[in-house]
C-alpha cells in the first residue's frame, strides 16, 4: 500500500539584489524545504518537510 | 568437436526466393503483434472484436474501459490475473480465526519475518488478535509516535519508506526512474463540486455517492460546477473562494490584493508570478498553485509513502486541513512494491485508490491511499459509505459508466462524494494534525 501527498506550499521569495550579490544567486529564500532523502523510512509523526 | 569441425563436408545452396520472401513476412508480422501488444489497449474493444459485438460493441452495453498495462514480462502475466478477486480471497482468508493458543507463536513469527516491533502493539496481550486481519489492523499504544514539536512541520502520514517526492511542474508527477505519470489521471481531471448544505462536524459525514463524468476543466460546464465568489474557507485571514482556489483569481483581485501594499522586492516576486500566471492561465489546470493574489508564491509538491507487509497500516493526518470531497477510483490492484513502481509505468493511476481533496492553510491539499493485492481495502474513519475492492462498487461503477455512454458523455473513472460539515466556512470535514484518518486492511 501507498499514500500520495499533493500539496500547495509556498516556494519562498527571491533574494534581493545583495543576497544575490553575496553568494545566493538564483536560490530562493524561505519557503518549503525538504526534510527527507529518498529511501529513508519515517515513522508517524516525523516531518517530512517544513514551510 | 574439432573432428566434427574438421571434416564435416559442407555444402552452400541459394535459399528459393518464395522461402526467403515468406521469412520477411513472417518476420513483419511478427514485429506488428509485438508492437501492438506492448501498447496499452482495451479489453472491451478485443472482448467485443473477438466475440461478435463489433469494434464498437453493437448492443452490449457499455463497461468501464480500463487500459492494459505496458511493461515487462511480469507485469504482463501479473495483469492477466484476477488480482481484485485474489485480494478479496486473501482477505477472506485472513480473517480465518486462529487457535486460540497457536495466536502468539503466528503473530511473533510473523512479526520476526516482517520485523514488527511488538513492544509497540497496542494490545500486549497477542491472544486478543482472532486473526492475521486484525493483528496487522492493529493499533500502536499511545505515545508511541510523538508528533515533530514544530508546528509548520508537514508529517509523515503513515510507517513507511520515502519512494519519491520533489516539485510537480507541468502537471506531471515523476515516478521512481524518471517514469513520469499525468497528476490529471491521478487525481483526476474535474474540479471538485461544492455544494452549500450543511451536516453537523461532530457526526461522521455520509456523503451521497453522485458518479460523475469527466469534463474538459476549460469547458464553459465548470461554471454550473463552481459558483463565483462564494466563499470556501477563511484560514489565517485569508479569505479563499472557490474560484481562487480551483482556477485561479480574477484579473481585479491580482492587482488589488497584494502589490498595492507590498515591498519592491515582493513586488518583483509577484511580477513574476504574475508573468507565470499570465502565461500559464490558458492551460492552467484547477490543481495548479491559486494563491498567486495572496503575497506568498507557491508551487506543488508530492511525497510517495510506501508501507510495508510488517509496517503499521493505519495512517494520519500529517497537517491540520479540510477534506472537502473524495474520489474512489476503482480501478485494479497491482502490488505497489517498489520493484513494480519501478517497472509499471503509471502505477498509481492503474490502481483502486482514494483521493481526498481539500485545502490547508497554504492553498490546495490531497491525499491519496492507494490499495495494492494484498491490502485492498481502504478505510477511512469519517466516511462510512465508503467501499473499496467490493463487487458492489465495481457493479456501481459498470452502472455509472453505462449511465455515462446514455448520456453520450465519456466516464471519468471515479465515483465522487463531497464532505459537508457545520461550518459553513470550512466547507468540509476538518482534520487535525496527526490525527488518525483511517488505513489499510487485509484484502
């Protein structure tokens, strides 16, 4: 059995010109990020991700 | 071998041309069958061909269409099997009582096999469990699993390994090995429908089961669907309404809502939303990401969860968000192992599953449990009318198609409930984080 998760989460904002200047070009700020590798066994209650 | 070698006489003679011509024939037909069998095609259309009733089945009426899968050599033995009539045989099976006695030696030997920690059971005492169904149904005791303390944090619903996760773009969901599957076929292809009645929250929803047939979602239908501006839900401030929510705000809210007040970088940030939403509109499905009129761009996510024979078999809620309908697809019941995710292209979209549709405080929500052989049936606590891998609900949805082909419309392959609650703002059965929401059970 499996379970499928689809969800809108917000993908965080861009930097702005010195964050970009200093080394974060291209990478947004903020937002959803993963807390899981492909693999790996979680239990109920383990987060998967955070916001 | 060397004697052989060295003195066999051979001789050459020129192969007659009708022989070396029928060869090539041979050899072209035999491409074409195998072309044509590793294509997905119809069962109904070969039945009726080769029965009589014509490649459009002249007066038989008309069955669910359910496409053959493609793959290799197992996967096609595999989808010749009754797996669906196997499942409920094995469920059957299952539910056998045991000996009262030889209870605790199965369950441990089971539980040694597929690595079940028994100091987690809920109920200690193994003699408790009649059956191999319910000792896999069972439940954990409390505390077993404490919930992450931070509170933006999204759960894991079940026990289980990460098959995949990532970003949908396009509207396609990559499978493991790069197989990619259509998020349309998975949860299907018609915005969700809403209706105003109410039922009080504290008691189970029991939602009326109205098949319904799929629609292009650029159709000018949808408006019969999705009443304008009517209000969904109200979460942390931010109003949302179904025309926000399923196919996106109207060119008045993008301007008036967020750049007004914004700062330049967010501003640029909702430029290029804007942009985004500007080029994708056209095509935009109702899944797509809809707060582009609030501050915070978004995007789509998916996580594949896999549970194991030996895993716990119920499953949570892994935030806190609202359920506001369901569809059953009852479709067949491959084994969802990863050596067959890995092989059967569009695995989940073959299989009978579930898909509950809502929203959480970021915009859209699903969850979908999909069924495999074994465990076929899926539950879900606040819907009793649900029933999945029953001959009932095949015969439904054989009705549903027919109903379907009278009304000359195509069927969308899933029967669809909605869930209404007290409130009227939410619009739907809420659910709180960790909650348990239902599971997998044998057959």
């Amino acid at each position: 059995s499996t379970i499928v998760l689809v969800f809108e989460a917000p993908k965080g904002t861009r930097p702005s010109f010195d964050e970009g200047y200093r080394g974060m070009k291209g990478e947004r700020k903020g937002g959803w990020r993963w807390n899981i590798q492909r693999g790996q066994k979680v239990k109920v209650g383990e987060a998967l991700g955070y916001v | 071998l060397r004697t052989a070698l060295a003195d066999t006489k051979m001789e050459w003679y020129p192969i007659p041309i009708a022989v070396g011509i029928g060869f090539l024939g041979f050899l072209q037909f035999y491409r074409i069958q195998r072309s044509q069998s590793s294509q997905p095609r119809l069962p109904d259309e070969r039945e009726d061909r080769d029965s009589g009733y014509g490649s459009g089945g002249e007066g038989r009426p008309p069955r669910r269409k359910r496409t053959r899968p493609s793959g290799p050599w197992s996967v096609q033995i595999m989808s010749t099997l009754p797996l669906k009539a196997l499942s409920r045989l094995w469920g059957r099976f299952n539910e056998i009582p045991l000996p009262y006695y030889l209870r605790p030696i199965g369950f441990r030997l089971y539980a040694w096999v597929f690595g079940v920690n028994l100091s987690e059971v809920g109920e200690p005492d193994l003699h408790a469990y009649p059956n191999l169904a319910s000792f896999f149904y069972r439940s954990l005791k409390p505390g077993c699993r404490p919930l992450d303390s931070n509170p933006n944090a999204v759960l894991s619903p079940a026990d289980g390994k990460i098959i995949q996760f990532g970003t949908i773009e396009h509207g396609e969901v990559e499978q493991v090995k790069g197989v990619t599957y259509s998020l349309d076929a998975l949860l299907g292809a018609q915005r969700p429908s809403h209706s105003g009645a109410s039922t009080p929250l504290t008691q189970p929803a029991s939602p009326a089961l109205t098949p319904q047939t799929s629609r292009d979602w650029t159709s000018d239908d949808d408006a019969e669907v999705v009443r304008d501006d009517e209000e969904f839900a109200k979460v942390n401030g931010i109003s949302y309404t179904l025309p926000n929510l399923f196919s996106g705000p109207k060119e008045e809210d993008v301007h008036h809502s967020a750049v007004d007040q914004s700062t330049p970088a967010e501003a640029s940030a909702e430029a290029e939303v804007r942009a985004d939403l500007a080029l994708g509109e056209s095509n935009r499905p109702w899944w797509a990401p809809s707060s582009y009129a609030t501050k915070t761009p978004t995007a789509l996510y998916y996580c594949v969860v896999y549970l194991a024979p030996g895993d716990y078999h119920r499953f949570h809620s892994p935030v806190s968000w609202v359920a506001t309908s369901r569809r059953h697809f009852a479709g067949e019941l491959f084994s969802v192992a990863p050596y067959l995710q890995r092989k059967l292209p569009g695995l989940f979209t073959l299989n009978e599953r579930v898909v509950l549709l809502g929203h959480w405080r970021w915009g859209f929500f699903s969850y979908t449990p999909v069924g495999a052989t074994n465990v076929g049936s899926i539950r879900i606590n606040f819907d009793r009318e649900l029933r999945t891998n029953s001959l009932t609900t095949d015969t439904e949805a054989d009705r549903a198609a027919a109903e379907a082909a009278a009304r000359g419309e195509p069927y969308s392959g899933f029967a669809e409930a909605t869930y209404e609650a007290a409130s009227k703002v939410l619009g739907g059965h809420a659910l709180t984080r960790g909650e348990e929401m239902g599971g997998f059970q044998l057959g």
